[in-house]
C-alpha cells in the first residue's frame, strides 16, 4: 500500500466517514471502491449517449442510398487494388 494525500471538501469527507461507518469498513476502503467503480464506469457511455448514438444510427439505416450497389461494389474493388498496388497515384 502506499500513502497518499488528498485534500477534499468537507461534504466528501462526510460521505466517506458515513459510508465508512455505515458499512464497518475503514475509510480507505471506502475510497479504494468507489475510485474503483468510477474506473470501471469511467469508459462507458451514459444511458444518455447510448440513447443518441442509436438514434442516430437508426436515422442513418434509413436514409436512402445515394449509390447503388455496383456503384460502391465497384469503388471498393478499386479501392482494394489501389491498397494492392501500393496507393492511388493519380487522382481518379
């Protein structure tokens, strides 16, 4: 373990003490946990954004095509032998 130190405000201090109380655990138990839950929790979207990104993807899937599909077969064969080829070497 190493020690460290931190300043908090006193309403955090009181929810730690609370907790810490409340629980039987030591303090730094109590911080050790919810610094762990905040990392686990840190990299996840909120229910809010979860929500918006879906929307969004759903207004995607139906918007109509604006090419059709031996257009954009066509592109990515092209593209594909240009990666193949070492890159485009003109604008096409």
């Amino acid at each position: 373990m190493v020690k460290v130190t931190f300043t908090l405000d006193d309403e955090t201090v009181a929810r730690i003490r609370q907790t810490a109380a409340r629980l039987d655990k030591p303090q730094s138990q109590i911080v050790r946990d919810a610094v762990h839950d905040f990392a686990l929790r840190a990299g996840r979207l909120s229910e809010r954004e979860r929500l918006h990104l879906l929307s969004t993807l759903d207004a995607i899937a139906a918007r109509r095509p604006t090419r059709t599909t031996a257009e954009v077969d066509r592109e990515l064969k092209d593209t594909r032998a240009a990666r193949r080829a070492g890159g485009r070497r003109h604008r096409q």
